[in-house]
C-alpha cells in the first residue's frame, strides 16, 4: 500500500521518488538525511521538500487515506485517535528562517499530531497534523488561539469519520481541557475523551448536586478497581486504578448562563491510581507525581463495569502518540538534526519523515502483538534469506526475523524483554541496510 501521491499537482516521477525515499529512511532511520539518501538523489528529495506547492496537506494526503482504510480493516468497532503536541528544537541552525519561538529564546516549530491507534495500540498513521511558530513564518492567524488545535484535529477526526464505519475516539491530555471542545460538532460516529483538570463546577445528573471537580468523586458510582498498563518515563508500567464514573454537566465560565450553556450528555470517569509495579522488574514504584488521579471527560457510554474499565483503557492508549514523538527525536530520527535552509521546507520533511515514524513504531508494536505472523510481511525474501545466515536458522515469523536482525547489535531476548523496543530496531536496521550492500551488492541503491 502507497504512503504517497503526486496528488495531481505533480508528474508520477515524484510519488516514486517519494517512494523511494520512504524505503531508504525506513531501512535507515538512525543516518543523517544526506546520508540515508545519497549525494545525488538527497538533492532530489530537497527538491521536493521545498517545491512551494508541496505542502503537509500534500505530502500526508494518500497516508491519511491508507490510514483510514487500515482502520476500515482492523478489527474491532472502535479506533482511537489520539491528540497531542511536540516542539522541535532548531536553536542550533542558525541560517534557517522562519523559525519561531518555542520557549524563553528557544527557536524552533511546533507540531501537532493526530494519531489513530487500534483497540489494541496499534499505530495505523496519521488522521492531520498541523504546524505553527511564535513570532517566526508560521505564524496562527490574527486572534486565532493556539487551543484551536485541538477543534482543527476534531475536524480532522469528523472528516474522516464521515468515510469511515468505526467509531472514532478522539482522546486528549490534561492541555486539551477546553470548554470549546466539549462542545464542538462531532458526527454521530465520533466519541471523545478528555482528561480534564481545571476546577470548574460540575453537576451530577443522577442527583443534581454540583460541585467542584475535587469533590466530585464522592457523588459518583464506585465500580471498583482495574489494572491497566501505560507508558511512564520511557517505561512500561501496571497500574491499579480504583474507578468511579456518573453522568455529569459541565458549566460553563462564569459569564455564560449554566442553564443555557452546560454540556449535555457526558459522564465523568475517575480513575485513582492505587499501586504501581515496573512490568519489566516487578519493582513497586513508589508513588510520583504522575499518580495523581484521572479525570476523564467522555461522550462514551458508562452504564457498566465494562464500559468504564473501556474509557480508562482508550484512555492509556494515548501514550502511542508519545511514542510517535520519541521515534521522530531522540529514539529514532532524530529529525531535531535536520538542516535545511527554510521553515517551508523543514515542515514537509518533518511531515515525510512522520510517515517513517509511524512505520518504524508500528513495526515495533506488530512484532510485540503478533510475532508469529509471516516475516515477509515486512521483510522480502532475500532479506529473509541473509537473516537465515545471520542466525544460523530457517525463519518463518516476524518475530525470528526481527530477533535475527537485533542479534546484529548484540540484542539478547529475555523473559522481560523478548522483543526490541525502537531504538534498538533502527540500529539495527541500519546495520542490516549496509549488510545488504555488502552481500547482495548496491546495483538496485542509488547513492
């Protein structure tokens, strides 16, 4: 399946460049720019990158509708589609304009991302994403606030949704508690969840008290505790939730009238982290202040046991788009080292390059989930056939391929970690790409 389109606005010869160049920073994601791509065909690519009707629209156009039809394909009915922000520092690239301000006299751009993510956490790609900068040559439109962010990636959502039978939930952190976004049209197909904080009044619709969010807890219904696992602190954690959920109405701020302006239709879930145990070591963390408790504001249903436990779950889910902003810095790309000469041009590699992000965190996922599929799912057959001699073993699976590959960075599997996290496969994948080169020759890489 094609991650690009020349879109019309371009000859074909760009989508397989494109292509091209997809496949050569998937097969090496931890190289420099110029050196994943070559002397001559990086210019190429530059070229694109900095084509002024090349556009983030433009280069994620036909990956946002693979995106949709893979979540068509995945199983189960719902998808989540994960909100959040990331900033890119370029302090360091003096010659590059249009940069902003990111933070005090930090110079950079910001991104944000909508990832879709199965019931699972599987990564399926990106639904939109968008870019500014503060004070630089992105700037957001006149009186426009940054929280629209979070109504443009809900649009992202509904437009897609509208093609799509799977119910979409859009799940936001503690950034994306916006009165706005409560109420923003969502298709009927469209859900949300909102990790909300601030200390506005509630009213509990079963018994019409309203209060404030901290004392809202104890007018809920109890439906006891839960274990789930989430990521903190690059790593994988169980937590045991103690949950409490009960319709609610949001008021609004204080100058608008509660009757008229207070959400309809919503609950709140309560989530109290318990006890905390490092999935890997078994160690009992001690309590942090990443324990405090979750509040989640959803559209979702809550009636049962099975319905809260639900929220919390898709909830936890949103820690891939962390992952997906780890994989594009420091645990793959590193695409804080790109240099071009203008902001135009970084974006649309910054949009490329999240294209590979995905690819590279999806592989990771895949091979955790479902590590006896087929290993020519990612691998073709002569790849196969040197990671036969690599190992010294016939292989069949996904997961004998990707445990041969990693043995070539010195990986050894364990009970607690039988498989690569990644970092570790884009190191290894890049030794792969040159012992390739060496055993089957580069007539078929252009350098």
């Amino acid at each position: 399946m094609s991650e690009f389109s020349s879109q019309g606005l371009f000859r074909p010869q760009v989508q397989r460049s494109l292509e091209k160049a997809y496949s050569l920073a998937c097969s090496k994601p931890n190289l420099s720019f110029s050196q994943c791509m070559g002397n001559s065909f990086r210019q190429t690519v530059a070229r694109l990158f900095s084509h002024k009707q090349m556009t983030q629209d433009v280069m994620l156009s036909r990956h946002i509708e693979a995106t949709r039809e893979r979540a068509s394909a995945t199983e189960g009915d719902y998808v989540i589609a994960a909100q959040d922000t990331t900033y890119y520092n370029y302090s360091g690239h003096k010659e590059m304009s249009g940069l902003g301000v990111i933070q005090g006299k930090v110079r950079g751009v910001i991104q944000h991302n909508v990832l879709l993510v199965n019931e699972s956490g599987l990564p399926l790609g990106l639904l939109g994403q968008q870019y500014w900068t503060r004070k630089g040559g992105l700037n957001l439109a006149e009186g426009e606030k940054e929280s629209c962010k979070w109504l443009k990636g809900l649009d992202a959502i509904n437009e897609q949704a509208r093609q799509s039978s799977k119910c979409f939930v859009s799940v936001e952190d503690r950034e994306g508690d916006v009165f706005d976004l409560f109420k923003a049209p969502r298709e009927d197909n469209v859900e949300f969840i909102v990790r909300v904080y601030q200390q506005r009044n509630l009213e509990v619709a079963s018994s019409q008290v309203v209060a404030k969010l901290a004392e809202i807890p104890e007018e809920l219904e109890d439906f006891g505790y839960e274990r789930i696992r989430i990521e903190r602190q690059n790593r994988e954690v169980e937590v045991t939730l103690r949950l409490r959920a009960g319709a609610v109405n949001v008021y609004p701020e204080k100058k608008l009238s509660p009757r008229k302006h207070k959400t309809q239709g919503l609950s709140l879930v309560v989530a109290e982290e318990i006890r905390c145990v490092d999935v890997k070591t078994q160690e009992e963390l001690s309590p942090t202040q990443e324990a405090a408790t979750w509040y989640l504001l959803t559209s979702l249903p809550i009636e049962t046991r099975e319905q809260v436990i639900r929220v919390t779950r898709f909830y936890a889910l949103r820690w891939q788009v962390e992952r997906f902003h780890y994989t594009l810095k420091s645990g793959a790309l590193n695409v804080e080292k790109l240099q071009f000469d203008d902001i135009h041009t970084l974006v649309n590699a910054l949009s490329f390059y999240s294209v590979v992000a995905w690819q590279l965190l999806a592989l990771t996922h895949g091979i955790r989930e479902n590590p006896e599929q087929c290993a020519q799912v990612v691998f073709d057959s002569e790849e196969v056939t040197l990671l036969e001699k690599v190992s010294s073993q016939k292989i069949v699976s996904l997961g004998q391929a990707v445990l041969a590959l990693t043995k070539l960075i010195g990986f050894a599997p364990s009970k607690k970690q039988p498989f690569p996290g990644v970092k570790v496969l884009a190191t290894a994948l890049d030794r792969f790409f040159f012992m390739k080169l060496a055993s089957l020759g580069s007539s078929g890489v252009e350098s």
